[in-house]
C-alpha cells in the first residue's frame, strides 16, 4: 500500500470538517501526556492558553492547520499531521483508539483528538506575532489555489535549473503541493517531470499553473486521497485516488495516450509518467 504525507487537499479538508464541527464553540481542557514529536507536544501549555476561550477560526497555510482563539490576536495553534497524522472528532465516552496523543475538550461534549502513530506531525501553541517568524510557516511560498498562481508559478520556475517535479514539491516557492498532486498535474499538462523549469515555456509553465489548481480543488471536492492511513475529522475516507491518473501507476496504460506508464526517482520520490504524451 502506498502511503503519502497529507497535501493542501487532506489539510484543506480536515480543517473544514473542523469548522463545520468547531467554529464558535468554547475550549473546556485540553488533556495529553508530554512527548517528542516533530516539535516537543506540551498539552498542559496548551490547556494553559486556550482553556476557556472560543475558536474563532481555522485556517490553512500551505500544509499547516491554524486554529485562532478569542480574544483577536492572542496566538494560534499551529499543528501539522505529519505522515500518519490526523484529527477526529468525537463525542464525551467514545473509545480511545491507540495513539491519541492529544484530546482538545469542546463544549457540547465535542471532543477533537489528535492521533497520530508516527509521531512526525505536531500541535503547538503560537504566541502572539509568532506566525511570520516561525521556522515552518516564515518561508512559505505562494499558496497554489491563489488567483495569482498562473502568472507568478512561470516567474517562479523560468529561471530555475531543477527539475520541474522538484520544483513543485519545494515549499519556499509554492506551498501545499506534495508528491501525489504534483505527479497528477505534470500528467494533465503533459511535461515530463524531469524537464528544468528553464526548459519549459512559459505558456507551458502557466498551463501547469492551471492544471495545479484543477487537481487539488477536485481533491479537495472529494475529500482529499486515502492511501493508507488518512481520513477526514468526521471519518470519512477520501476518495480522488479512484481518480488518479498517474500516481502509482506505473505499469499501467495511460489514460491519455495508451501507453505503458514508467516511473523515475527524483529527489527520492518516485513519479509516474508516460514517455509518449509528457514531453
């Protein structure tokens, strides 16, 4: 089975089942033991900053969750999931399944757990002004379902000698886009993925800018991608894999051309790709 670190689309759809879900309502206690993580989990400072205080907003930057509390400007929880990472929402008495590791209590007997098996996701707290100087979200580039993306990705990767697969997955220039997304949209503009940004018109540049967008708001249509290990706060599985054309299929015939799809490693990801219409 493959597994993949949850993109833009699996972050995008777990903060709006937590919106649905949270939005407006008070924290009561957050519970948890200390542990390493991909940055140190401390709940009982957490359950010091927002006990008490109502959830205002979720947001999302590239792959991070923000969840902001009252009063305006007073900090955020800032969590990644990692690679086996994901929140669920339950109510006061469900079963505890293995590996929860964090338990933010909501009133209403709402409970949001952090699960996470790995353990290289993370949920910490921001304090106020921290956002535009923390080590993961300081040096994000632009976000991919921007209305600028189709004139600035080209201004981007022009001028670049790197692969454009290795392009794409760099966060500093566009944040969001992992290994999954990225094979797909190189696949609907029909560039190899191996190509150097220099290489590649711009035309051709702003074309895999909208190609880009199409796939992750399809994802995001239909609940991101199950592989392995994520599903939504609420459950539910997500399900464009059944609509992924390249990704994992090497060995397969393209759904374009009818050729055999291939597969290269660049940068120790392995892509799909079909020699005969990916140019």
């Amino acid at each position: 089975m493959l597994r993949a670190v949850p993109e833009l689309p699996e972050v995008e759809t777990t903060r709006l089942a937590l919106k649905r879900c949270i939005a407006g309502r008070r924290i009561l206690a957050v519970l948890g033991k200390p542990m390493t993580m991909r940055r140190p989990l401390e709940p009982r400072e957490i359950d010091r900053e927002i006990r008490g205080r109502r959830v205002t907003a979720l947001r999302r930057r590239g792959k991070y969750l923000l969840i902001d509390v009252e009063p305006h400007d007073s900090g955020s929880l800032l969590a990644h999931l990692g690679m086996s990472g994901r929140f669920a929402i339950h109510r006061r008495g469900d079963p505890v399944v293995s590996h929860t590791h964090l338990t933010i209590l909501i009133e209403d007997d709402v409970e949001i757990r952090l699960i996470d098996p790995r353990r290289f996701g993370f949920v910490s707290w921001l304090k106020p002004g921290a956002e535009d100087s923390d080590p993961s979200l300081a040096r994000l580039g632009l976000e991919p379902l921007d209305a600028t993306l189709p004139r600035m990705l080209p201004v981007l990767y022009k001028p670049r000698r790197s692969p454009i697969k290795s392009l794409l997955l760099d966060q500093t220039l566009v944040a969001g886009i992992g290994n999954i997304y990225a094979t797909e949209a190189l696949w609907r503009a029909g560039i190899r993925p191996d190509r150097k940004g220099q290489r590649i018109s711009l035309d051709r540049l702003g074309e895999l800018a909208r190609c880009v967008q199409a796939v992750l708001n399809e994802a995001i249509e239909c609940g991101g991608t199950t592989l392995r290990d994520f599903s939504a706060p609420d459950g539910n599985l997500g399900y464009f894999a059944i609509s992924l054309s390249a990704y994992g299929n090497q060995g397969t015939p393209c759904p374009r051309c009818g050729h055999t799809l291939v597969h290269m490693v660049l940068g120790g990801r392995t892509t799909a790709w079909c020699r005969q219409c990916q140019r």
